[in-house]
C-alpha cells in the first residue's frame, strides 16, 4: 500500500475507533512536528466526519530542550495560560488526540533528569486528566512513526518497518480493520467481565526481582480500552489496547517490583527500575538509568506515590506478537502487564464516580498530577487473584490468560 | 558555511537586532510547521540571551486548508479564544517573532475564493495590530526557506540556492552582521530625515499602467528600518528591510496602479494586480489572476479599501540586487516601491496622536484587519515628490534615489 494510502486508512480508523468522532465536534490534536503527516490526514479526515474544528498543536521536543538547558529555572514545569484556554476548548463534549511518536527517545538523555521530570506541564495535564477520567471528552492516544524512534527500536531510522509494526499492533493490516477492533474489543471485555465475577481480594506479581501484592477495592470494576463518555459515545482510548485494568486500593500495595521493559516518561528512558512499598506508599526507587525523573515526577503529590493502575496483559497481544520493546508506554503497556503510580480511575471503583478528591482519597482512590505506567509482566511473571478466603486463582502463567 | 552553523548564526542575527531580545522578555514565536530548524535556533539563541520563556506556536497549512475546504463557514475567520489569549500574555512587554516561507505557495490555488477572502482571523489581526501601532512588543518577520517556496521562486526544490538569496538579502555573508545592520539602519534613516525635510505633499508613480497620485499628511512622519517600543527598546521588524514609508491621507489617492511583482495573499498567487483609486478609495480592483481573493480583503471593512501605508525602496537594495522574485511580500516589498491597502500607522501622523481609533479614519488615517503590501515599483517606473506649490521633486529615476 503506497504510503499515502496507509496514513489515510490509519486517520480514517483513528477517527472510527480511537475517538468515534462525531458531527459538529471540536477535535483538538496534540502532537510533534515529527508526526505532521499523520495530523494532517487525522486532520483532513475528520473534517470530511464534520468536524466543526481541528486544533493542532505541535509540541516541539527540541524547543523543551532549549528551554531545560539554557532558560531560566522559574519557566520549567509552568503552562502558559493560553495552553490551558486550549485544552479547555474541548470541555464541551468535544475530542482531544494525543498522537506521539517521539522524535527521538534519547533527546534528553544529557539533560539533568529531575529537571527533566520537573518539566511536565503538571497544571495542563490535569485538566487532561479530568476531561479523560471524568468522561467529558472522546480521547485517544495513537503513535506514528518518527526516525528518531525507529532508530532507537531498531538501530537504523527505518521509518517503513516500524510503521508495519505499529500497522500489525493496531490491527491496519486486518481487511476490515474496523471489524477486527469490533471484535477484539469484545474479547477484552470478556476478560473484563471474568474477572469482576472473581470478585478478588487482591492480585500479585512473582518473579525475577518481583514479589508484589496489589489490593483492590471492594467493588473494583476491571475495564478495557473500550470506553464511554458521559453522553454514552463508545470509544477506545489507546490504539493498540490489549489491557484489562482497574484501580487499586491505594493503601493496600505491599512489596517489590522491577520492570520488564524500559519506560520512556518526559522523553527521558527508564531502564531496570525497581520500586519498593509498603501501606501502598511508593518508599524506594532505583534504576539502572533515570531514577531521577521518576522521583521527580512521585514528589509532584500525595497520590504520585500511590497506585492509580494495575493492568493485565497476556502474550497474545498484539504488540507481544511483534516482539519489538517499542521505547513507547502506549506500545509496551500492552506488550505486558503494567501498573502505573499516580492517578487513578473513578469509575473503575463502585460510588467513586463524581467524588470530590478527599472522599477519594479517603476511599483509597489516588489523586494525582501524574499518570505514569510501567511494565512489569512477562514470561518470567505469574500473575495471581487472590481470593477474599484466601484462595489464589492463577490468571497468568507462562504468558497465558488462564480464566 | 555549514547548514547548523548558518542556522545559529542567523538565529543570533534575528534574535539580535531583529527582535533584540531583552532580559527576562517573554518571546512568542509564530511559525509553520516546516519551520522547525530554524525555530528551535532562534529559540536556543532567545533563551541565551536571557528570555524568561520561548512560546512556539505552528501553524500548519495543511490543515488550514482542510478547514477552509471542509469546515462549516461559522469557523471561517474564526479567532479560538486561546489564540487571543496567547498574544494578550505579550501585550506587557513582550517579543514576538513571525517566520514566513510559505511551504507551498500553491496550496490554496483550488479553495473556493471567497472562503479564502474570508480566512483571515480578523479578532488576531485587530491585537497584533494593535501591539504594533502602540509599540506594545519588540517584534520581527525573517523566512526560512523552503522546498515549496524555493520550486516557486526557481521552478525546482532548490533551497540552497534559496538559502544563499536570503543570507545575502539579510547580510549574513557579511564578516560582522550586526556591523553591517547598523551601518544600512543609519542610511536608511538618513532617507527617512531627507523626505521629511522636503515637508512633500503628495508622491506620484508613473510608469507602464500606472498613474498613481497619493496625497500625504502634513504632519505625517516617513520612516526608515527602526523601530522603538513604548518602552524605548530599538528592533528592527523586518529582515530584509530597505524601504522608508509613511501612512498616507487616506483620503488622497487617484488613479491607477499596477502591481510591478506578484504577490501571494493567504496562500494564493496574485499576478497582474490593476487598482483604481478615487477620493482615496479603491472602486476597482483587476487582475490577471487571484482577483478574487484581493476583492474579498478589499471588502473586509471600510479602511480595508484605503491606503496605509507607501513605501519608497530604490534598485540598490540587497534584494533588488539579487533580482529574484521572491513571491513572498517580506522579500519582494524591499525590492521596490510598494503601497499597502488597510491599516495604517498612527504614530507616523503627529494630528492623530491621543485621538482614538474610531476617529482614525475621519483624519484619514486607515483603519483595518487587513493590511497587504503590493509592488507598484521597478526601473520603468518614475517616483516624484510633489510640492504643496505643485512643483514636482524626482525621487527615483532609473531606480535610484535622487534626494541627498
């Protein structure tokens, strides 16, 4: 398929699955100058939907840095105002994309790592995160291949190989890709709905380096990517999704564990991290390379240090399939299972829909600024229910969904 | 000279005496996407300079386009709120920098033209404007080239060939830039000081299809390169520059023009531009083609259909020298004489100081969300002075200056 062609069948399915964009919506489009081509065709494509307005900021990644290195300190992390009236454009029921794909993954490898981490616009992705917990917009979050990316998967910028991945991992090189999402969708709610049967007590985590206990609320709800807004339009949030998840009992986390993949957060690459806690307090963190940024980002408040996720993965999906570690969390979440500190979902917990944040907190449902997944599962983890008596259900073993 | 070596180095120039960044200044930076390289540099050499915060706005034509095709009309012109507040954040202080180079200089060709005419987001317009007449910001326009340009200007993707144009347009070829910016400041100041010296009442244009007579205002001011913010920080807005011009009587223009250049209006190719004038307004407007899109600027508001501008510019510009047409206004206004329809600048007319903008007009100072400059000049056009006696002074015969 030409590569124009491509781009336009991956705008075209954005639109259909990712956001489900309806008529006379606002969509407002946050990416790199990297990734224009495919925010062009997102861009014309939704137009053509009846799109009432498409707002397209590109992020400049070189810009950032410009700024970490030589501006003053009082501007790193502060959102101008205007970004904040942007994001806000879209309250009223409109769409918001987030397409990445970073120009390259290793751009602040020499830059300071907790300035690096200080740096997120931690004002403007709250308003993100309440427009995307709460339901008040159709979101998505999408990839497109850069050079700078493809060379950090692959060693060479080869741009065409990995859009065949990312193509395999959305399922584009389906006949009828739209169909395929239809039915993957349902195949994850299926698990979704196995395990809210189970009514588990807790899950955990044991492997190389790993012993974890994750509790869950009493009426945790186990969610896919499929989601609804609150006006009941279905959408799904991340292409590609493989995950079922839900939000834990923030108090309740207890022992160690260590990533299986390296995580890319505020374009900074964390390898081999390892994370200790206890009362579901994040209490130690180290790394192999940029510990820095992640501490940074847990001292940001109370809920950074808490868990806002655990997701559950197996080794059929899709983006496992490619065997490649995409240095990208949209990619390797779903390559495995993960869980993410910071913020949580509401409506993942029965009666926390529409609770203020101390009635949330109070609930055991962290609050946070931040949102950040790491990948923790793999052939060399088993994954645990366990059940209020006692009884351990096994739900992953060998990298396979055992219910 | 290597391409991020030659990229740093204009980054300086424009961060210098373009905009001449100040401590602790907010600069936004308002640039298309194909822009990026020479964004970030600027931005690198903003930030070492001492700039508190580089905001980088991209404007992607691409998707302008998909709007003007596709969008419902209520969109078209359509100032977002953010947008507004973005450049209200500059209004204390602040710089703000604009990189033009058209990515495509055809892409608009095939949008339907009144939608086009009526793209410009007037309620933006009507605050940069305002920035500028009240000298709110120190602020530049500079280029970067581009494929899409380039093919325009040479019939191939050449953008080297382009970058060589614009260094050389800007002095970069120069051993010290900066000296040498301030030795062309200093004649084209001089210039200024000549034509005020002369107290003129009018400047008519004759040439092949041109007989042109636009009327001055007697406390009118002419102006060369420089520019200073109410708060007395000098930058120079425009790089290239080599012009010197004033705001005309609005009230004052006869005749007929032809535009000498082509000139590109929101995307489209304006060739063979013929305006009439009478009693200072333009009752008809011809072209070889874009005709269209002009009409609907022209119909934009009353002031729209006035001069704001005349701008005197002889053949030994840098541009001129290169003899290239640029199709970019930026350029191809600093080859030759050029007048603007719409805003005017009300700092240049001592009458219409601490008067406010809705008595602008009545003054015959132009008032508008538009102002585009067009080329009405060139060798085979004569610009002459006219005295309020009616003696006619010769101030460019052959394209070169004559005063001094």
């Amino acid at each position: 398929m030409p590569d124009a062609e491509r781009i336009d069948a991956y705008a075209r399915l954005v639109l259909d699955v990712g956001l489900a964009l309806e008529e006379g919506q606002t969509l407002e489009i946050t990416t790199f100058p990297e990734t224009a081509d495919l925010a062009r065709a997102v861009a014309l494509a939704a137009y053509e939907r009846g799109a009432r307005y498409v707002d397209v900021w590109y992020e400049d990644e070189y810009v950032r840095k410009a700024m970490l290195e030589a501006g003053p300190d009082e501007v790193v992390g502060w959102t101008p105002p205007w970004q904040l009236e942007r994001q806000r454009m879209v309250d009223e029921r409109g769409a918001s994309l987030s397409l990445n794909g970073h120009p390259d993954p290793h751009l602040f490898d020499d830059v300071d790592a907790s300035l690096v981490g200080r740096s997120r616009k931690a004002d403007l992705t709250k308003i993100k995160l309440d427009q995307r917990t709460t339901g008040k917009v159709n979101w998505a979050i999408v990839g497109y291949p850069t050079e700078g990316w493809a060379r950090t998967i692959f060693g060479e910028p080869d741009v065409e190989r990995l859009f065949d991945a990312i193509a395999h991992t959305v399922r584009l090189d389906e006949p009828d890709p739209v169909a395929a999402w239809r039915e993957h969708v349902e195949t994850l709610r299926t698990r979704a709905r196995a395990l809210d049967e189970r009514r588990l007590d807790a899950i955990r985590f044991r492997g190389p380096g790993t012993d974890l206990t994750i509790g869950l609320h009493e009426g945790a709800r186990w969610l896919s990517g499929a989601a609804a807004t609150t006006w009941g339009l279905s959408h799904v949030v991340n292409m590609p999704t493989e995950e079922v998840f839900t939000t834990p009992n923030a108090w309740r986390t207890e022992g160690v564990v260590r990533s299986t993949q390296p995580l890319v957060t505020e374009g900074k690459l964390v390898e081999e991290l390892e994370v200790r806690f206890e009362g579901g307090r994040v209490v130690d963190v180290k790394a192999e390379s940029g510990a820095d940024v992640v501490r940074e980002q847990m001292e940001e408040d109370e809920g950074a240090k808490l868990l806002g996720e655990v997701a559950l993965v197996d080794g059929t999906s899709r983006v496992g399939e490619t065997g490649l570690t995409f240095f990208n969390t949209l990619y390797d979440e779903n390559a495995t299972c993960h869980i993410a500190y910071g913020q949580g979902f509401p409506a993942n917990v029965g009666g926390a829909e529409g609770k203020a944040r101390e009635e949330l907190e109070a609930m055991g449902v962290s609050h946070s600024a931040t949102h950040t997944d790491f990948m923790i599962g793999g052939p060399e983890v088993d994954v645990d229910g366990l059940e209020p008596n006692g009884g351990v259900v096994p739900l992953i073993r060998d990298d396979r969904w055992q219910i | 000279m290597a391409d991020l070596a030659r990229l740093d180095e204009y980054a300086r120039l424009i961060v210098r005496v373009g905009l001449n960044v100040d401590r602790g200044q907010n600069l936004a930076i308002t640039a298309y996407v194909e822009a990026a390289p020479l964004v970030r540099a600027v931005t690198r050499a903003a930030y070492e300079a001492g700039a508190r915060f580089v905001d980088v706005w991209y404007v992607d034509e691409h998707v302008r386009k998909a709007m003007l095709e596709l969008a419902p009309d209520e969109v078209i012109g359509w100032t977002p709120p953010w947008v507004l507040e973005r450049h209200h954040a500059n209004d204390v202080r602040g710089a703000a920098l604009q990189i033009t180079g058209h990515p495509d200089p055809h892409l608009m060709d095939r949008v339907d033209g009144d939608r086009l005419g009526r793209a410009q987001r007037r309620e933006e317009a009507k605050v940069l404007l305002r920035q500028v007449d009240e000298r709110l910001i120190n602020w530049a326009i500079v280029a970067y080239p581009t494929g899409g340009w380039a093919t325009e200007v040479f019939g191939e993707p050449d953008i080297e060939q382009l970058w060589e144009a614009i260094l050389r347009a800007v002095r970069l070829d120069e051993d010290d830039p900066v000296e040498a910016w301030q030795a062309h400041v200093g004649r084209l100041t001089e210039r200024a000081r000549q034509l005020n010296e002369r107290r003129l009442d009018a400047i008519r244009f004759r040439g092949p299809g041109t007989d042109l007579t636009i009327g001055l205002h007697e406390t009118g001011a002419w102006k060369g390169a420089p520019e200073e913010t109410s708060w007395g920080r000098t930058h120079v807005p425009n790089l290239p520059t080599e012009e010197v011009f004033t705001t005309p009587d609005a009230r004052r223009a006869e005749g007929t023009v032809r535009s000498t250049r082509p000139l590109v209006v929101q995307g489209t190719v304006v060739e063979g531009l013929e305006v009439d004038f009478r009693d200072g307004r333009i009752v008809e407007v011809r072209a070889d083609r874009g005709a269209e899109v002009v009409r609907g600027q022209v119909a934009t508001d009353d002031g729209s259909k006035t001069l704001g501008e005349l701008a005197l510019v002889d053949g030994t510009s840098r541009v001129g020298q290169i003899g290239l047409v640029f199709f970019d206004t930026l350029f191809d206004e600093n080859a030759t004489c050029h007048i603007a329809y719409g805003a005017g600048f009300p700092d240049l007319i001592r009458a219409a100081e601490g008067v406010g903008r809705e008595d602008l007009p009545a003054l015959g100072v132009s008032q508008s969300t538009v102002h585009t400059d067009f080329m009405i000049g060139g060798p085979e056009i004569e610009v002459s002075g006219v005295e309020a006696g009616g003696a006619e002074v010769p101030l460019i015969r052959d394209d070169a200056w004559q005063l001094g």
